[in-house]
C-alpha cells in the first residue's frame, strides 16, 4: 500500500489518501497512514466481499472468518 | 463543475438491486454444481458485477479485464488488452459482465477471444442493453433492462469518466 501512494505521488497526484474496508493492525510491518476505515478486526484469516481463499468466496455478501483444517 | 449534466432517471438504484437478485437468482440455478468463472469489463462494469456477485449463491471465481475496440469497419471490430484476465479459462464456464450491450461489436470479439482461449461456455450478461444500437448480432444470455438508444449515465457508466458513481441510470443532459 505505501508503494501504491509513492507510486501515485510520483505520478503528480496533488493529493493520495487510503480508505479500506478491512484494517487489520496486527498485522501492519509498515505504518501507513488509513484516512478511510471500515472495521477493525484482529489478525485472522477472513473471506467474503471481495477477500479471497484461492479466488473463491469473493462473492459472500459478508466477511467471515476461514475455517482451516 | 458545469452545468448539471444529470436526466431523468431511467433505473432506480432499488429497481437495480431488484433485478440483480432476480438475475443472481437465475445464475445460481444455470450454474448449479459448476463453478463460473464471472469476468468484470473494466471499468464500466464495476457496481453491477459487485451487485451481482452478492446474490449468486454458489462458487464462483471473479475476475476483470480492460479493453479497449477499434473498428476498422463495421463487420470487425479488432481488440486492443489493455489487461487480460489472469485466471485460466481453458475447459471452464464463463460469465463475461457488462454494464452495456451497444454495437455488439466489443462483446462478440470478447467471446471470441475467450472460446480461443479454450473455454467450455462462454454466457454474457448485461445490465442494460440497447437493441436499437446493435451492429453486430450477440446473444445475450442475461440481460438486467432493455432501454432505447440514448446517453446514458450513473452505476458504472461515464462521460468523460464521470457520474459512474451515480447509484441509479439517468439520461445524459446534450446541450
């Protein structure tokens, strides 16, 4: 995600600001700044609404932990 | 900011939301057992894929595709990618969305490109489609409204890259 802003200010970008649907601060190696912030949650495996488990689930209407074996 | 660009409203966003259901709904059963692989149109396509997707109850795989056609005459229509879909579609079924069915022309080279590709099935569904700007005889196998042959904005269509975000379909105000 910071290579995407740097990416998009070298671009000529008067301004870049970050909005995500899922903020996972446990997870974070690099602070980026999250101007937009849907939920928090912990630092679990998750699908739906667009996450993925090997292309699939993308479709759930809703974020739900992955079951794992 | 202009002059308000934005008609009257052709499609609410509730008659949207409505007839995706109805159109998920009929996916989910053709589908029944299988696993489609749902093509996006860049970038027009967007709201009514994400719509869509939420109500077909079954696996899926998504992915999108950017293109961009050049006529060179009115029979043919040739393909610039701008970007390909990553997921192989050899042997699998295809849904390939749009947010409109005009000329005909871009989506009968899409599916084209993606039976040469070796897909089983390859299905096409719109949001809105336009047979009196037909050029090019496609089937549509999913079709959201049919509407006549005017400038349309809002829900993933543009001008000028603007008003996608309307949450319903309105006419464009010409001058």
């Amino acid at each position: 995600m910071s290579a995407i802003i740097e990416q998009m200010k070298q671009k000529g970008a008067r301004s870049v600001k970050v909005c995500c649907l899922l903020n996972k601060p446990a997870a974070r190696k690099y602070p980026i700044p999250l101007d937009y912030v849907g939920f928090e949650i912990e630092n679990v495996y998750i699908l739906g609404f667009g996450l993925d488990h090997y292309g699939y689930y993308r479709n759930l209407p809703f974020i739900a932990v992955c079951k794992e074996d | 900011m202009g002059k308000n660009r934005i008609g009257k409203i052709l499609v609410t966003e509730e008659q949207i939301v409505a007839r995706c259901k109805e159109l998920g709904a009929k996916i989910t059963k053709d589908y029944q057992g299988k696993t489609p692989i749902i093509v996006g149109l860049l970038t027009g396509a967007v709201p009514f894929v994400a719509e869509l997707i939420k109500h077909i109850d079954g696996e899926i795989v998504l992915d999108f595709m950017s293109v961009k056609s050049y006529q060179g005459n009115i029979q043919q229509s040739k393909l610039a990618f701008i970007h390909d879909i990553t997921t192989c579609v050899q042997g699998e079924d295809v849904i390939i969305v749009d947010d409109v069915a005009d000329s005909g022309l871009t989506l009968s080279a899409i599916v084209d490109h993606m039976l040469k590709k070796g897909a089983k099935s390859v299905k096409l569904c719109c949001l809105l489609d336009k047979p009196d700007a037909k050029k090019h005889p496609v089937h549509l196998d999913y079709v959201g409204f049919t509407i006549e042959n005017d400038f349309v904005i809002g829900f993933g269509l543009d001008y000028n890259g603007r008003y996608r975000n309307l949450p319903y379909i309105a006419l464009y105000v010409l001058d």
